[in-house]
C-alpha cells in the first residue's frame, strides 16, 4: 500500500432533524442553522478533499444537536439540552441509528487498513463560530492534534508552512480555538492506534469564509487542498514506532 491512506470524515457536516424526531426541534429553525446545529462549510471542504485526493469520505449530515459525533460514548455532551431528557431507551436508540453508524464505518475502516500495513492519515473535517460568548476568534484556520504524536505534529506544521505559502495573509493557528488532545474521534483512536500506524488531524475553518462565500471561500478550499496534497506527496512524516 502507498506510505499513507488517507481517509477523512466529517462528523457535523449538516442540520437535518429526522423525522421521528422533529417535534423536539419544532420553531428552532435558527438554532439549527447556527454553529450549535452544524459546521457550515465543513462538508463542502470534506468532499473536496476526499476527491481531490482520492480518499474516502465518511460523514454525517444529521444535527449535532441530535447526538453529537465528535463525543465518546458517556460524554455529558453528546446530548444537546434538546434530547438529554428523552428516556434512557430512546437515547440509546438514537445512538444505535444514528451514531453508531458514522462512528464503525470510519473506526472499521481505519482499523482495517493498518491491519493490512498502512500508516493512516485522518483529517476531520470541522469550522468555528467566527465570535463566541462575545469572544472574537483570531484564527481562519487552525489544526488540531496531539503535540506528542510526531507524525500529528509534523503535518499540520507541513501544512500550515505550505498553505501560508500559498496564501499568504491567513491567520493560522494550531491548537486553537480547541486543544487538540480534548474529546473526539481522533482521541479515541489514538488510544487505539500508535502513532506509527495512526494520525489524527481535526481541520478548523473559520465560518466567516463560508458565510461569505464567494472566490474566497472556493480559494480557501482550492489552498487548503493543494497544501495537504504537497506535502502528503514528499517526505514519510512518520517513523515506524
């Protein structure tokens, strides 16, 4: 196999409210069009990347006021205010249908192409609130990972040189507005897998690009993918472990 599989995934990728369920989001049309609904622009971005780059793409469109994908089994937030009060067994239901099926497919897939001697490359694709609680976000775009996984560390360094090369001007950032090392996917897997085998990007874009649309937003995109797809082409950014 080629020195990395990539594979990306977007966990926030839509608003939709599934039927049996649109009674608890009845007049909260705008709640779920916000950043608490869904990541604006995080699945264009996603499906972007994964054509580009001949990758595939596990997402989700549904809510994250549903359940959120980007949180561990148990976590306190997986549930919004929404659906944290339905029944246990509804809860559980909603995980069986609507988690579950997002969180095996990329696990499985993951697990399976280092079982067969791949170093494995996840990007996860996300955006953020240009101002939160009143606090402005100085960042257009920002990665997220674990600074003691090497291979984590190298790329988005290598990846943010390349695209400041590019576009020159872009406040970049990494470990912002979120650590890294918090709760998600990529934590999770990388309990699972070394960091030999496995590296974890979670990808953040400021929404204002999105919101404005435009040349800008489809030049931001054009430059993030071009970046990632230079530096994925030279040097191995892992050593076997």
């Amino acid at each position: 196999m080629s020195r990395h599989c990539l594979i990306v995934s977007c966990e926030h990728g839509g608003r939709e409210v599934p039927a049996a369920y649109a009674a608890l989001f009845a007049g909260q049309e705008a709640l779920l069009d916000s950043h608490r609904g869904w990541d604006r622009g995080a699945l264009e971005l996603a499906q972007r990347m994964a054509d580009a780059l001949g990758a595939p793409l596990f997402a989700s469109t549904t809510t994250r006021l549903l359940i959120d994908l980007n949180r561990s089994p148990g976590h306190r937030q997986i549930f919004s205010e929404a659906t944290r009060g339905l029944a246990p067994a509804e809860r559980q239901q909603i995980v069986l249908l609507h988690y579950r099926p997002h969180r095996d497919a990329l696990e499985q897939a993951i697990a399976h192409r280092i079982a067969r001697g791949a170093h494995v490359i996840h990007i996860a694709s996300h955006s953020f609130t240009p101002r939160l609680n009143g606090v402005v976000r100085r960042a257009d775009v920002a990665w997220l990972y674990d600074p003691q996984r090497t291979a984590e560390a190298t790329l988005s360094r290598l990846w943010m040189t390349e695209l400041a090369r590019r576009a020159p001007g872009l406040r970049l950032r990494r470990n912002y507005p979120y650590r890294g090392r918090g709760d998600g996917v990529a934590s999770l897997l990388r309990k699972r897998h070394p960091g030999g085998a496995y590296a974890g990007i979670e990808l953040e874009v400021n929404q204002r690009f999105v919101q404005r649309g435009g040349a800008r937003w489809a030049a931001l995109c054009s430059d993030l993918v071009d970046a990632l797809a230079a530096v994925l082409s030279a040097e191995p950014l892992h050593r076997p472990q």
